[in-house]
C-alpha cells in the first residue's frame, strides 16, 4: 500500500534557492538517508514549476538524502505557488 502519491522527478530539474541551503545538516541528511534505505522514501518532497524547472518548497533533507545515495529521481507533489 502506497504512503504517498505524487510524480517521479529528476533531481537535477530541481533547483534549490540559497537561502534553503543554507539550513542543511548533514547529520539529518544521513539520518534520513539511512531511513530510505532501510523503508523506502516515505513523504514527498514539494515544487513548484519555474519554466523548465521546478524549485524546492519542502522537503531539502530528503532531496539530498536522494541525492547523497545516488539516485536520479525522487518522489515529488507540484504544489502552486502562493501569490503576494
């Protein structure tokens, strides 16, 4: 039984801004990866469409917890963008 539903993308259409990659912890990404291995990814990762990419809204650790154990695609749910 699936956990979660959502489309399968590349991680490298994903980009990620600055100011989120500035919160990284490397302890939680090898935590969170260890967990992938063992259970699978379990929650979705969240983007929104910017042109020909998407950008992270959610979910930076389980990315690069993807990415750290070398897999080309992730589990993400196109969210819209809030407007201002």
């Amino acid at each position: 039984m699936p956990l979660m539903s959502g489309e399968v993308l590349k991680i490298d259409d994903i980009y990620v801004p600055v100011k989120r990659r500035a919160s990284l912890n490397d302890d939680t990404v090898n935590s969170i990866a260890e967990s992938i291995l063992e259970e699978g990814q379990k929650t979705a990762i969240q983007v929104r469409e910017d042109g020909e990419r998407y950008v992270l809204v959610e979910g930076l650790h389980r990315l690069e917890a993807c990415r750290s154990l070398g897999e080309d695609t992730i589990i993400g749910i196109l969210v819209r963008a809030r407007r201002r």
